[in-house]
C-alpha cells in the first residue's frame, strides 16, 4: 500500500478513536492492532532518519544488487614495500630464434620485429611444440607466451589445405585481438589468414569471414560457442587446440563453454594450454583435455614483490578527484591504469579528468569494440598517458610499461587487487600501486 494510503488509514482509525464513533463492525475496527502497530513503526522510523520497511532509495532499483557483494580487505594488504629489482636473474636462453626450423619468411618476420633471443616460455616450450607435443605452459603473462605458440603453428600451415586447422581460445576479446594482430604480424607475405570470432563485434561479418576458411579461428568462448552451434564453424578438420589463459576463463565461469567446444573437436589434435597458475581444477582439465603432455613452468616470482603499494586516505569522492587528479599533474606518473568498480564510474571519472587538463581513455562494457581498440592503441603507443577500466575490460590486457597502477575504487576480492598491480613492476622493473581508501 502507498505511503499516502497508510496515513490516510491511520488518520481515519485515530478520529474514530478519539469520538469513540467506530463500532466493532467498521472495517476499520479490523484492523485496531496493526494500525496502532503501523503508526508507531513509522513514527520511529521517521525519527531515526529511515524510511518506511520496503521503500526502496530514489536510486534503487527493483533488481537489488548485482553480481558478489565486494569483500572487505584490510588497508593493510594494499601497503609493501617492492624488492629490489636487481634482485632478478636474467634468463639465459638455450636457443636463438634463428636455431628453430621455422622458413625464410618467418625468420624475416621475427628478425623484423627485433626478437633475437627466445623468453624463458618460448625458448623451453617451441621445440615440444615443434615436435607436436601437447604443451602446459605455465607462465604469467607479458613473458612472450603468446608467440611460444603461434610461431610454430604458423610454420606448420604452409600447405594445409583442410581449414581451418587451429583454434585459439582467450578469456576476453582484447587478449583474442592481441593474439590476432601478433598472427597477422609474423605470418606477414605468407598468404596466411585468420578470423578474430568475439562478442561485441558483426556477426554477419563474422560469419562472412569464416567462409574464406581461414587458417586460424581467434576467439572467446561464448561467441564461438553460438557460431559452432549455428554450425557456421566446423571442427572436423582441427589438428590444434590452443587454450590460452585458461585459469582466468574458469574464473569467468567459462568451464561450460570450452568443454562444449572441446568435445566437438576430434579426438586426434595437439593441444596447448596456458595459465598463470595450476590448482586442482586446472590438474583435472588438462587431463581430460590433453595426452602425455609436456609441462613446462617458467612461472616467475609474483610481479606484486616489485610493486611498491601504498595507500591514499580521501574523504569523499571529490575529495579522491582532486588528489588523483594533484597526483596525475606530477611527471613521474608516465603510463598510468586507473582502476574504477563500474562502467559508469570509468566513463565519469575519465571525462573529470579530461576537464581537468589530463587527457585520458576508458575502456568498459559500454564501449564497443572500434572504441576500445582506438582507446588502448593511444595508450600503448604512449599519445595519453593515462588509462580508465574496470577489471572486466582489463582482463587479459598485455601493456608494456605501466608506471603506475590506481585503485579509485577498492577490487571485489585480494585476488583481483594482485592482478590489477600485476599491469606494473614487470621484466624487472620497478612498479607502483597507490589504492584510495577512506579516511579514518
């Protein structure tokens, strides 16, 4: 009942009370008790500053809250002090890349984009792959793992004329973008083609291009998942699974999908598969999915060891701007990420900073595909200096020479607060986090 019609009803039960006029058989007299009852509830309420049980907030919606209720962590956690990147030892490859059987032509296009040493992941995992073994990389990311497969898959598609032959699997569309261009890249005059299959982009278009049959399919679980059972992608003639970042996709809630995916291809294939981290669950995938394979860890320390953290005491929201937007005008904050908790909150906080002379980009689930890209080519190639993003548009994201890393907004749980530092203090260098909380 509407708050207007409740008072109407106590004000109508109160008059009869006070001229003893309501006998036993009003219909008010009915409803004595819960009157009297509803009366002082409310009263209370209104003393205590609240509002009636039931009302909802002028910004709530009837939905309530979406997604997991965000787990306090201590002030603690997000304070460290970094060790010493000297402390790293450097890898000492056992290979050049000119020592692999690749062809003249991707020898040219690895030459062209300055790799002469193999990563510690590409020098010990291309010669298993090579020989056709399914592969477990165990790497972090930003270690080099993503040409570890795609140079010798690209060897071996001279010639192949069932296609398409590879699957590429990522957890995000921009990790399925990166691997794509990194393809487009070194198989460069080879007359090699692939097709990138993600949400957010055509799917007509999409599904234009899979009719070219391309050598590779680049994609996220949940877009290929709909083309394969629209039976617009075919599997029957796949002779390579590659499974990168697998732990983040089951962290996404992927697992579903990809054994969807999996169980449609044939029995007869080498798989490779990548992750940061191995537990139980991943122990158990990679028994289903791969046979006798090789592992090879080349997991390094935890990139938060050569992060320093610290913490930022602000008073309010305005107040948070304004010292972000203090700390964002000093030099030394040359390739920022700026965390936000929601898409809206990104896109205002960037705008907040561009009207206050910091020209930034935001990436969130708002923007499609086209805005994304252009957003992250302008921040890589260094034209601004500081990116917004939720963890959700992050996710997957291999940017070289993150300076610093701001929380605005406190993660969901500790395990996204280590991945959102992980975009700094990497090949040795040293990093900062710096996450706002509120002052005491």
């Amino acid at each position: 009942m509407p708050t207007d019609s409740i008072l109407a009803v106590l004000s109508v039960r109160l008059s009869c009370k006070r001229s003893h006029q309501c006998g036993p058989n009003s219909a008010t007299a009915n409803h004595s008790t819960r009157t009297k009852g509803l009366y002082f509830l409310m009263a209370y309420q209104q003393r205590r500053g609240g509002r009636p049980q039931g009302a909802r907030r002028p910004h709530q919606s009837r939905g309530g809250r979406k997604g997991p209720a965000k787990k306090y962590i201590h002030p603690s956690k997000f304070i460290n002090k970094a060790v010493a990147p000297a402390e790293e030892i450097a890898y000492e490859a056992t290979h050049r890349f000119t020592d692999f059987p690749f062809g003249a032509e991707l020898q040219h296009n690895i030459s062209k984009k300055g790799y002469i040493t193999p990563s510690a992941i590409q020098d010990q995992a291309i010669p298993h792959i090579v020989e056709g073994r399914d592969v477990i990389g165990l790497a972090n990311t930003g270690t080099g793992k993503t040409a570890a497969f795609l140079l010798p898959i690209i060897e071996r598609q001279s010639g192949i004329m069932l296609r398409p032959s590879v699957l590429v699997v990522a957890p995000t569309r921009e990790l399925a973008q990166q691997i794509d261009e990194q393809f487009r890249e070194f198989s460069r005059g080879m007359q090699l083609y692939s097709t990138l299959i993600v949400g957010g982009m055509n799917i007509d278009r999409q599904i234009r291009e899979l009719k070219r049959r391309p050598h590779l399919i680049i994609g996220t679980p949940g877009r290929l998942k709909d083309l394969i059972g629209r039976r617009q992608i075919q599997l029957k003639n796949m002779t390579t699974l590659v499974l990168d970042e697998a732990d983040r996709m089951l962290d996404m809630g992927f697992l579903p999908d990809i054994r969807q995916i999996v169980n449609e291809m044939p029995r007869e294939r080498q798989t490779l598969f990548f992750s940061a981290t191995i537990t139980p669950e991943i122990e158990a995938l990679t028994k289903d999915f791969l046979n006798n394979p090789v592992t090879v860890s080349v997991r390094t320390s935890e990139t938060s060891e050569h992060v320093e953290q610290d913490v930022i005491e602000a008073r309010d929201k305005g107040h948070k701007i304004d010292l972000l937007t203090e700390m964002l005008e000093q030099d030394h904050y040359e390739k920022v990420l700026v965390f936000g908790e929601t898409k809206y909150g990104v896109q205002r906080l960037s705008d907040h900073l561009d009207n206050r002379g910091i020209p930034s980009v935001a990436i969130h689930g708002n923007k499609n595909q086209s805005q994304r890209s252009k957003a992250l080519k302008l921040f890589k190639d260094e034209k601004v200096r500081v990116l917004v993003a939720t963890d959700v548009a992050a996710r997957g994201l291999d940017i070289p020479n993150v300076s610093h890393v701001i929380n605005f907004d406190t993660p969901q749980t500790y395990e996204d607060y280590v991945h959102r530092i992980g975009r700094t203090g990497r090949g040795g260098a040293k990093g900062h986090a710096h996450t706002f909380i509120d002052a005491r």
